[in-house]
C-alpha cells in the first residue's frame, strides 16, 4: 500500500500542541499525542509545528531514533523520495567516504572476496535481531549477557566463528551448529573470524559486546589445542553450543604483563589425583559469569618452566567477584580467588611446568584479535564524524566547510588506514602459515601492530571526541559512540600485554633475526 501524500500547505495547518505535524527527511509525522512524552519537552517540538523540522531533528537524534517511531509517520511529502530512514540498512555496508573497509565500497583487494561479505551479512542481521534491542540497556544496568542470549549465538555458530578456523569448525556439523554465512570449513579463514568480531563491535557498547565471548575467544583455544580425551570432547561442545562459558585467568594482583611471575599455586593432593589450588586472578574478562576457567597456575620452581595450565570448573572454593572498571559491568569482569580448590589431574592442559609455552601459544590470536577490535573502533569514529561535520551547523554552515575540521578528518582517515593495511597483511600471513610458522614469525609484527595501533586509536578517539564537542562526553544521544570509545579504548592498549611490553617484544623478536654480518 503506497503511502499517503501531503502537501506542505496541508502539513503547516497542523500547527498547535494538540494537532502538531511535522516533516522528517521527507515523511509526515503526527505528534498531536506525542509532545507530552518527548524526552526534551513540548517546548522543543512548537517552533516546527507544521514546518520541516529536518535539519533541527539531524542536529539533536541518531537516525535510529526514527526506527523506534516510525508508527508516527502518517504520510509522504508531495515530491519527497525515499528518506535516509528507508534507505539504512544498519547490517550493509557504510556508504560513508572510508567509513568502511574498502574493498565493500567498490575497491579492488588482493585479501577479501563476496564470502567475507556473506558472513558480515549473517552477524550483522543476528546483531540487529538479537543484541541491538537489548544492548545499550544492558551497558547502561550492568546486566550480563543471558544464558539463552549465549545459546541462540552458539546455535548460530558465532561462538564458534570468533574462534578462527580450525579442525573444529569440520566438527560443527555434529553439534547442529551451522558455519556463519554458510561457508564450507574448510574455506573458513582469519578474514572470516575479522568479520565476525566487526559486526558484534558494532553493536557500539563495548562492555557488552566483550560480555558476548571475548572470555571464549582467549579460554577456549588451550582446551582445543592442549585438552585430552573425553573432557576435551565435552568442553568444547558445552562452550560452543552456548550451554557454558569460559575465560582466561592468567592476570594476577603480583603479575600482569610479567607471566612469569605467578603466584597461584597448584600441588598435588596426598592421593596424587587431584591439584590443590590457591591463590588469586584479577581483570579476568568474562569471569563473574563463567562456569570453566583456563587457570596458569605454578607447579614447580620459580621462573617460566614451574607454570602449569589447569582447566578448572566452578565449585567449592573458587569465588567471583565483580570488578568495576573503565566500561559497564556487563563484560562480567571478575576479581577470581581459589581456596584450596580441588582440580582433577586429568584436567591438566598440556604438560606439568610446560603452561608457560601454552600462554605464548594463546598470545599471537589474542594480540590479533585486540588489534581487530581496536580497529574496528577506529573506522566507527571516522564513519560517525564524518556523518556529524556534514549534519552538525556551527556559525551558519556545516562544520565540514571548517578547514581545521577537514584537517582533524584527514588524519583520522590517514591512521585507520594506515592500520588496517598493516592488520590485513599480518592476517594473511595468518592464513598462510602453518601454526608453528606463525608463532615464531608473527609474535613481533602482531606486538608491534598492537603498540602502533593502540596509540594511533587514542590519537583518533581525542579527535573524534573534540569533533562531537560536548556529545563526545555524553553517554548517550549522538555522540554515545564517541564517548564509549573513549572511555575504554586504553583496554585495547593493556589488554593481551601493555603497550611499553609491545614494543619492546617486537624489537628483541627482530633482534634474534638480525644478521651479525649486516654493517652500514
């Protein structure tokens, strides 16, 4: 059914609070009942009763407000074409200038193809049905993602998606959970994990989306790899159908970055089959939730060859804590305390006094996927500011006509491009190497890439907030992304090893391949 056409001689004798219309970017609005529920008050509404009121309602709401109201819209203006509204499709492709990557905007790539495109696709519209309705409330209450909200991502495959490919995605089939985008796993590569780990950033909540797995993506990889047997078996199939959750407990109040340095012990029962475990782990992302935690603990001597990896499920003695940090409390992350915790030796990854190789091991996946998120993050603010200098009057004209506004833009663009192709090269060679290779060859680049792309993030966060001026510090409304990506963008930069720790990994990684014959 077309809808019905106004003109804007009929629209302006809707002019009074009680019979108040209004055009929006082409379509007709009824506000006669509305104006007492406008959060900003009728007071706002009255100097555009009968009147154009787009340029006003650009300036002060995200274009998704209209989706929450379209059950207003009565009708078209006469000669009006399809409006922004109709057009937006939030799981597509940002038609905003480097507001997306390039190759879906039309460009040429020697790393991506239509099947990247069909699993970003496949999240994005599962973000739309599924996350965005709830997410920003849950950021703003602090709630943790439901036990069912985990259950439908498993079933969907996600959860299993944003662990990169694998034999385990051959595996899926027999679990009933499908390969995201319908791609065969075999196909299934790193550029594939990237989309996925993209789509659910989008979302624009940070501690949310980290609540939807991010403990998996760094806790499940040690049981994959280093598990044995029948626990192994049930372990994955419990995490990757979403009926349980896991995390990482490496982190301690005595050790962050210095690995080595753990003081959670783990000793042997009398009995020899259990480990007693004691001790503490802190910033545990996905802890105050999670029901296995992949625990570093010590089970020889000092140093790197007395650390062990334990498997460990929730029970008696082990207690979580909430910890407030920079983002909401929905990521669930946990202050974790082990009081004489009894642990199954079975549950043993890998071998006693060898867990400090399976730390390694895990790090080059979790230093690529921080550089993905954090990534990902950069190319939101340049899409958000450059939509906000183009909708945003300051001084009679749109703030893109400022040469000093231009300028901030070029050099976000500059950095997140800059980025982005140094991230995909060292991603192909992901999907190049075989595993070994890419632990040894890839540990600088990746530790490099994540002390050059933290830094390059804050330097356009700072733009992007001074763009938005006092949106950019305002938790919701227009500039909600602006300030989320602020306030948590230093996670990226400690989060899997800090920057300073970066850096200097990646030089003495180049060191041990540097030529004593090179001379200048």
């Amino acid at each position: 059914m077309s809808a019905k056409v106004f003109t804007m001689e009929e629209v302006a004798k809707h002019n009074t609070a009680g019979d108040l219309w209004m055009v929006i970017d082409g379509d007709v609005f009824d506000l006669s009942k509305f104006g007492k529920f406008h959060p900003g008050g009728q007071s706002v509404l009255r100097p555009y009763a009968g009147k154009d009121a787009t340029e006003a309602f650009f300036g002060l709401h995200r274009l998704e407000v209209l989706k929450k109201y379209q059950h207003l819209i009565i009708g078209k203006i006469e000669g009006a074409k399809k409006s922004s509204f109709e057009l937006w499709d939030p799981a597509g492709v940002s038609p905003v200038p480097y507001g997306d990557i390039s190759y879906f905007q039309g460009f040429r790539s020697a790393y991506w193809d239509d099947s990247h495109l069909a699993v970003r696709r496949y999240v994005g519209e599962f973000r739309e049905k599924e996350l965005m309705p709830i997410a920003e409330m849950y950021e703003k209450q602090g709630k943790y993602p439901t036990e069912e909200l985990y259950r439908k991502m498993g079933m969907a495959g996600i959860l299993a998606a944003r662990l990169g490919p694998g034999p385990w995605m051959k595996d899926l089939k027999a679990m009933g959970i499908p390969v995201v985008g319908n791609i065969p796993a075999e196909k299934y590569d790193y550029f594939h994990e990237w989309m996925v780990h993209q789509e659910i950033m989008k979302v624009g909540c940070p501690a949310f989306s980290g609540g939807l797995g991010d403990g998996l993506v760094i806790g499940l990889p040690p049981v994959l790899h280093f598990g044995k047997g029948e626990l192994q078996k049930r372990v994955v199939k419990e995490v990757l159908t979403g009926e349980k959750r896991i995390c990482l407990a490496i982190s301690e109040p005595f050790a962050g970055s210095d690995v080595a340095n753990l003081q959670t012990t783990a000793k042997k029962s009398p009995c020899g089959k259990y480990y007693i475990v004691n001790g503490a782990k802190k910033w545990i992302t996905n802890g105050a939730f999670a029901d296995y935690f992949v625990t570093a603990v010590r089970t020889g001597g000092k140093g790197v060859f007395g650390g062990s990896m334990l498997l460990i499920p929730r029970g008696e003695g082990l207690k979580t804590t909430q910890i407030p940090v920079s983002y909401s409390s929905c990521a669930g992350t946990a202050y974790v305390t082990f009081d004489d915790v009894k642990v199954p030796v079975e549950n043993l990854l890998g071998r006693q006094n060898q867990g400090f190789r399976i730390v390694m091991y895990n790090f080059n996946h979790e230093r690529w996927g921080v550089n993905v998120f954090v990534q990902t993050g950069m190319r939101a603010m340049v899409d958000e500011c450059f939509k906000w200098v183009h909708q945003r009057k300051a001084f009679g004209k749109p703030l893109i006509a400022q040469p000093v506004v231009r300028f901030k833009l070029a050099g976000m663009i500059a950095k997140t491009e800059a980025a982005q192709n140094w991230l995909e090269n060292i991603t192909y060679q992901m999907n190049q190497m075989p595993y070994n290779e890419m632990s040894i060859k890839l540990a600088g680049p990746l530790a490099l890439l994540k002390y050059h792309i933290t830094r390059l993030a804050w330097e356009v966060a700072d733009d992007a907030t001074q763009l938005l001026g006092g949106r950019g510090i305002t938790r919701s409304g227009m500039g909600r992304a602006v300030e989320a990506y602020l306030r948590t963008i230093k996670l990226g930069a400690i989060l899997g090893g800090s920057e300073e720790i970066m850096a200097d990994l990646g030089i003495r990684q180049a060191m041990r391949g540097f030529p004593k014959s090179a001379k200048m």
